[in-house]
C-alpha cells in the first residue's frame, strides 16, 4: 500500500482509525505501534473532537494540524528502527540517528521557559501555528477513551468510601460536573463502587456519548426529574448514575436551596482552561463559542467568576458535611483567582487518596492491542489473573471490566499495578506475543499522571511532605531513565491535568512485540519507571516509600 492509499483508508480528516491485524504497514513493529496509536487517538470513538484533533481534555490534541499530522505519518511509514523522530508540539521536525533499543520517537508538546509559561503566551503562539497543547496522553499518543482514567476513578471513590464511609458507598450520592473524556469515567466508576451518581454537563452531546458506551444509564434534561431519580436511587441503595444537563453551578445551588447535600461532591470540567474547558454561568453553547472568539478576555473573566461561584457551593456543601475534593483539573486554583479566597479549604484527590499509591510504585498501567482483537486483551487478562493469584482487588476490578467495560478503538486495558508488578506483566505480554497466544504486538504504557513522571503541585505532588511540590527535577529524571532504557517512544509535555504554568510530566510507551529486544527494553522501562516514583517519595520522606526501597533493593550499596 503506497502513502495515498494509507492515508485514503485510514487518516482522510476527520475519519482518522488505526489499522488493525498484522499485516504491517511500516518498516517494523516498533514504527507500526506509535502509528497506530496515535491513528487510534484521533479515532472519533476514542477522541472528543478529532475534527479539531482534540482527543480530551479540553483542547488537548494528537497533532497540531491536520498537514502536521500527514506528515508524521510519512515519516513513521518510512522510519527505521537505526533512527528516531523528533515531535515538537504536535509537528514532525526532524530524525536523527539511534539504534534498534532505543526510542522511536521522541516527543516534547507545549514546553515553555517559566516565565512566559501561561495561557496567553501559549494562545499567541498556537495563533500563530507554533504550538499545540498535548495534555497528557493526547499529544503521547497512548489515550485509550474513557477506560484510561476509569480505574483511578474507582479507586479514588473507593477510597473515599473506605476513608469515610466505613468502606461501603451503598445508599451515597457522589454529585460531580463535566463528562467529557475523563469525566464520563465517573458515572461507572461511581457505580462500579456501588454508589448512585449524579453528574452534570452543559453539553448534551458529551452525556449522549456516555449513554452509548454504556459508561452512564440516563441522560435527563430536568433538573426536578434527574433529583428525584438519584434520590430515589439512594434510598434504595441502587448503584445507578444520571447526567443531567445544566451548568454545574446552577444545579449545585439548586440542590442547597433543596436541602439536598450530596455525600461526596467534586467536578471535572475542564476547569484548567478558563477559556477553552468551562462554559461561563448563564451562556448557552452558542453564546459561549461566540464570546469566545469575540471577547476572549471577558470569556475568561466570567468564565473564573463562575468557577468561584461553583467553588462556593461546593464550600457551603462541605460545611454541610459533604466530603469535596478537587479531582485534578486546577479549579480551586481557577476559583481563587476568580475571587473566592476560600477555594483551597478543600483537598485535592492526591493527598486525600492517591499518595499511598505512589508510594509503591503504583499508577495507571495500560496495554492495548494492536491486533484490534478484543480476545486479545481476555487473554491478557486472564494471564494476569494466573500470575497473579494472590491480587484480588486487581482480580475483582479484570472481572468487572471484562463486563462492564466497553472498548472504545483499539481493544485495551487498565490496571494500577506498581513496582514489581510492571515489570513481571511486561514480561508476561511478550511472551504471550512469542508464543503466538496473542495474533500482534502488545503496546503497554501509562498516563503521565504516575507515581515518578509528574511535578504538578495542584494535583500530583500537592502538600508533599518535605514542601518539594514543584520541583520539577524529577519528570526529567523520569523522562531520561525511560530513554536510556528503551521505551519505545517516550515524551516531556507542560500543563497537562491544571493547565500552562502548573505542571510539567514525562511519558512513556514500550513494546512487547515477542523478540529479545523487547523483553530487554520491558525489563529496564518497567523497572526503572515505578523506581522513580519510589524514590521521589523516599526522598521527600514518605515511610512508605522507605520501605520499598528495602523490599526492592533500590538503596545505594
Ligand atoms: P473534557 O474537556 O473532555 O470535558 C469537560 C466537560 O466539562 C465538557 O463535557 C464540558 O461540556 C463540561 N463543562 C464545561 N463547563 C461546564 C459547566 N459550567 N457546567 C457543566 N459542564 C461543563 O475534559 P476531560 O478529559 O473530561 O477532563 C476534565 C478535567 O479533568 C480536565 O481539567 C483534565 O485536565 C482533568 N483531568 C483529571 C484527571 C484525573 O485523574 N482526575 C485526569 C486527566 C484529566
């Protein structure tokens, strides 16, 4: 198949899909598995607007433009695996010379120097065709749709329940906003840990998308129709979730002047993006686009007043005795700078329940198959349950996903696993590529939002023990380690999750295509990767963290 005929059968703007089975396209499976994933990115079953080659997060994008992206996929049909392709911003700018284990590609998105590392200069540049926001695993190209964050979103509910509910979310309401690509992860990660949800989004469009994938049961466009079925629903202990159309603000103030004070309250809006991500109070869609474009200043303003306001309400409800966190997407931050001086008398998600986890080498694991077999990812499934007997939580969550979990493109999986664990999966999955049990190459990964690969002191490395929360030495290290150990394309990205200014994260992707090469890249990648994260905590003091430096001997001799 020469280039024209690729890009007619897989990538005419906006119908982008991955090519499946195992016929290869380009000069390696090494060159095939970054093509197909980020193919798979912009698959409009996966990505929220692959119009715009937005695959979630507000605007975070795949490829800059459409005739970046043509060209980046030119470039990985005729890479080889003596070179690697550099990515700046969403935009193939050159290949340099490396070897068989080291990276194929090498991306960097949405960096800039501090000082000018804020929304505006950012806008300025992407204006002018320079830049692109790549969030996290957008621009990484290792999004897998909803399922990537629906794990952490059951852990962290459950967590919550066993924190403050006695381990048991039965007869709870869990109110949140935004159902967008990460936050229409909620609605079955509130039911999968048995709780009744209420999410709310002023798009009916975002909610419709949930329905089908079956990640939510109702949409309703009442507010009084929507409360009386969660509330119902809570009596009777029913773990059933409803997204309700509205603005998150208004329904929140709706639900106070009720009386109505939801056992759990927290949101994921796209709040990091006062221009892009929220939709001030009281505008339509429409009217939201259009001030957007007209007065994209004034946007801004009402769009921070707004999320004060919403902050405001989810203070009075925590007074109240609601448990509210903020979920990742810099809101408080927003809030306080739209005037609610209060906005930080909540925590955020890490601290509250996420730490411990980092503290063993723990995140969002992820393998897809670039086969497109679904029976490709059971079988990967059930070989973790063999290998891993004595893991019931990770048993108990494969089973419910098996069910429940609907695969959006190319089949794939989550599952926390953490130092150890990563590895000895690895190794696992490339022997099942080498033995044949699998029809093709396993890609295995992670969101940037891990125990070692972030520095984002409103979400991540929040309150960290010895104050170290925005040093950002530590992605770098991360981003290194994963080069010299072979992933197979690795990437350093600004602003993910709270947007520019505010983080600064390293991700990484490596192949288990059933050679040699590949089991010598997954031993060092995954062991190397859950190491960092024990070794930020260590240093920065977690007890933890210090324990597992024994347990894995990762001490100086
Ligand atoms: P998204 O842009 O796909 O969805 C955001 C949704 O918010 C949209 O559907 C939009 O219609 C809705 N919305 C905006 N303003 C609203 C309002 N006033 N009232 C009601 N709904 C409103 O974003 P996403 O991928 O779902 O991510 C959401 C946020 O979570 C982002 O800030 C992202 O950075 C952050 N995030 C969190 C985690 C985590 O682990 N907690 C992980 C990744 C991203």
């Amino acid at each position: 198949m020469n280039f024209s005929e690729f890009i007619e059968k897989y990538a005419t703007h906006p119908n982008y899909h991955a090519p499946t089975g195992i016929e290869l396209h380009a000069k390696s499976w090494q060159c095939e598995a970054p093509l197909r994933m980020l193919l798979n990115n912009l698959d409009r079953r996966v990505a929220e607007n692959p119009e715009e080659l937005v695959v979630y997060g507000g605007t975070g994008q795949a490829a800059r433009n459409p005739e970046a992206l043509l060209q980046i996929i030119k470039c990985l049909l005729e890479l080889d695996d003596n070179h690697s392709l550099l990515i700046q911003s969403g935009k193939a700018v050159g290949i340099v010379r490396t070897h068989p284990e080291a990276p194929r590609v090498l991306i960097a998105n949405s960096n800039l120097v501090p000082v000018w590392a804020t929304w505006d200069h950012f806008e300025k540049l992407k204006s002018e065709g320079l830049m692109m926001y790549g969030q996290m695993t957008a621009g990484s190209w290792i999004y897998i749709g909803s399922q990537g964050i629906l794990q952490g979103t059951f852990e962290t509910f459950a967590a919550c329940g066993a924190k403050y509910f006695h381990g048991d979310l039965k007869h709870k309401l869990i109110v949140s906003g935004g159902l967008g690509g990460m936050g229409g992860a909620q609605p079955l990660a509130a039911t999968l840990a048995d709780a009744t949800f209420l999410g709310i989004d002023i798009d009916p469009e975002r909610i419709k998308k949930r329905v089908e994938s079956g990640y939510i049961d109702f949409i309703s466009y009442s507010y009084s129709e929507a409360k009386e079925m969660v509330l119902k629903a809570k009596e009777h202990g029913k773990a059933i979730s409803v997204g309700l159309v509205a603005d998150i603000g208004d329904t929140l103030e709706q639900l106070l002047a009720d009386g109505i004070i939801p056992d759990v309250v927290t949101d994921q809006t796209s709040a990091h993006d006062p221009l892009y991500g929220y939709i001030p109070n009281g505008l339509t869609l429409e009217a939201a686009r259009t001030l957007r474009k007209v007065a994209p200043e004034k946007y801004k303003e009402l769009s921070m007043k707004s999320m004060a306001r919403h902050v405001g309400f989810m203070l009075e409800m925590q007074k109240m005795g609601a448990i509210v966190f903020d979920y990742g997407n810099n809101l408080r931050e927003m809030a306080l700078q739209g005037g609610e001086k209060n906005a930080y008398n909540f925590n955020g998600f890490i601290p509250e329940f996420i730490r411990p986890l980092f503290c063993d080498g723990k995140g969002p694991f992820r393998w897809a198959a670039l086969s497109g077999d679904p029976e490709d990812i059971r079988v990967t499934d059930q070989a973790l349950i063999e290998a891993f007997p004595d893991n019931l939580q990770m048993i108990a969550w494969l089973k419910k996903a098996e069910q429940r979990v609907e695969f959006q493109g190319l089949p794939a999986r989550i599952c926390w696993l953490g130092m150890g664990e990563r590895e000895k999966a690895g190794v696992l999955f490339n022997n099942l590529v080498k033995a044949g049990k699998v029809k093709a190459p396993i890609v295995i990964g992670r969101d940037h939002l891990d125990c070692g690969s972030v520095a984002s002191p409103n979400r991540e490395t929040e309150k960290m023990l010895d104050g170290s929360d925005a040093v950002s030495d530590w992605p770098l290290l991360n981003l290194m380690a994963n080069t010299g150990g072979g992933a197979t394309w690795v990437s350093f990205h600004h602003g993910g999750g709270v947007g520019m200014g505010y983080s600064q994260h390293a991700g990484m992707v490596v192949l288990a295509d059933g050679t040699e090469r590949g089991e010598n890249c997954i031993r060092r990648v995954l062991f190397n990767d859950p190491a960092l994260g024990i070794f930020r905590h260590n240093d920065a003091g977690y007890e933890k963290a210090r324990e597992n430096m024994h347990t894995f001997e990762l001490g100086f001799k």
